[in-house]
C-alpha cells in the first residue's frame, strides 16, 4: 500500500524527503524526512487551519496546495483521500539577475 | 416583601421576604416644634444632627438587599435532593456526548496529489509581493495607538 502512494512521490523533481501522514499518525516517511514526527505534527496542525478559511462561508477550501516556503528549501502539502502528502523539496529560486 | 417585575411585560417574576437591616421606626414623625424642615439648612445642634444621620442609615439600609438573609422558597429536603440526582444525570449525559465529538474530517484538495506536489513551485516574485505586503501589514498594525482625549481618573465633586 505504501509503495502505491510514496511511488508518485519519490518521483517528484528535486524531492529531498516526504512524508505521507493520516489522521492516525505517520504512514510513510522518506530522505529528510525520515521519521520526523515533529515536522509532521506541525504540518498538520498548520494545514488544518488552513482548511479553516473559507471565502463568504464557501463549502470548498480556497487551495489546492500549501507551500511552506525557507530559504532553500520548501514543504508542498497536499490533501487526498483523507491523506495529507508532504514533499520537501529543493529551492533555488533566487532575484533575477539582469544581464 | 420585595418584588421583581418583568418591565417588558409588566408580570412578577419573583417576589422576595426580607428583613430590613435596621429596625425601621416610625418614619413619618412629626416635624419638630416650630421650625419648618429645611432640606438645606444644616443642623445647628447635636440632637438635629443625629437625627439627619440616622435618618441616612435608615434610608441605606432599606436600600441595601441582604442576601444572606433570604428564605428559600421552602423546598423540602427530598425535593432537593432528588432534583440534584437530576441535575447530575444530566450533566453526565452532556459530558459523554461532548466527549465523544469527533474532529473535523480532512477535506480532499485533490485527486492527484502527485502532480499537485510536482507542479512548479511558487515563483520567488510572487513571494517578494506577499512578504512585502505582509511588511506593510505589521507596519500599519504596529502604529496603532491610543489617542487619550480626556483624564482616565476624575475627582467626583458633590457640590
């Protein structure tokens, strides 16, 4: 079961770590990642409350994806099928440089 | 006995016995010999003066509502008791209930996570906007002040 859901994961460009989590606990973990219950504790709690903003009572959240963007690095979160999925991956956006 | 009216529908409430503080003497004596009572003239002589400061507490303690004083309603002992009994059920019953709430399930945002998670990441103009309408945002919140117009503490004057 676990390989069907990190398969996708593990795929993703630049991924430096993952974590699959339920409302039970940790699924799945992986690089960075890896057995960090601390992270995804957090993550949960950040992205429930997101869930939370509704626009003018709507049924729907307002988002797709939550990014938790540092300086070189960045958490993409995600919810399906009562999963939250969350991806760190590498971040090398840096100022335009104008040559 | 006191009263409480309900002024909206002009009914009673409830009505309370209770004792005044002071035994409350004859009010309505008979004006001293003579002179008339003058509510601004202060009293010349000691016995006067007693009698206005009596007159005070009495009025006080008439308006003063001891509490502790109260009779209850008289409910029996059997009464009471099992009315608590009921009380306690109730709460146990709301206790569970409220025990047993579940939390929020989590909404589905998507049916393809993977590509959600893979799709390019936000661009770092957009998060120079954000972090630069944030800035603004605290700015803004942090010059909130008072603007004290008036004294907080005035003396009370009674003229």
């Amino acid at each position: 079961m676990t390989t069907a859901l990190t398969q996708g994961l593990e795929r993703i460009p630049d991924q430096i770590g993952y974590l699959v989590i339920s409302e039970e606990g940790v699924l799945a973990s992986a690089g960075e990642l890896e057995n960090d219950e601390h992270t995804a504790g957090v993550i949960m709690q950040m992205v429930r409350t997101a869930c939370r903003f509704r626009l003018h009572g709507a049924a729907e959240p307002l988002f797709k994806r939550m990014s938790v963007m540092f300086e070189d690095y960045v958490y993409a979160v995600t919810i399906s099928g009562q999963k939250v999925f969350v991806v760190k991956r590498q971040n090398n956006q840096r100022e335009p440089v104008i040559v | 006995p006191l009263k409480c009216y309900n002024l909206q529908t002009n009914t009673t409430l409830f009505s309370l016995r209770v004792k005044p503080l002071i035994p409350d003497p004859n009010l309505d004596r008979k004006p001293t010999s003579g002179s008339e009572r003058n509510a601004d003239s202060l009293p010349s002589n000691r016995t006067d003066e007693q009698a206005l400061l009596t007159t005070i507490l009495q009025r006080t303690a008439l308006n003063i509502i001891d509490v502790s004083a109260v009779d209850s309603q008289g409910m029996e002992q059997h009464e009471y008791m099992d009315r608590a009994r009921q009380y306690s059920t109730k709460l146990e019953v709301l206790s569970r209930t409220l025990s047993q709430k579940k939390p929020v399930p989590l909404p589905s945002l998507t049916s393809q996570p993977h590509q959600v998670l893979a799709a390019d990441l936000v661009p770092y103009a957009d998060v120079q906007q954000v972090s630069k309408i944030a800035a603004y945002a605290y700015s803004a919140i942090s010059q909130i002040k008072v603007d004290a117009k008036e004294e907080l503490v005035v003396q009370f004057a009674i003229p």
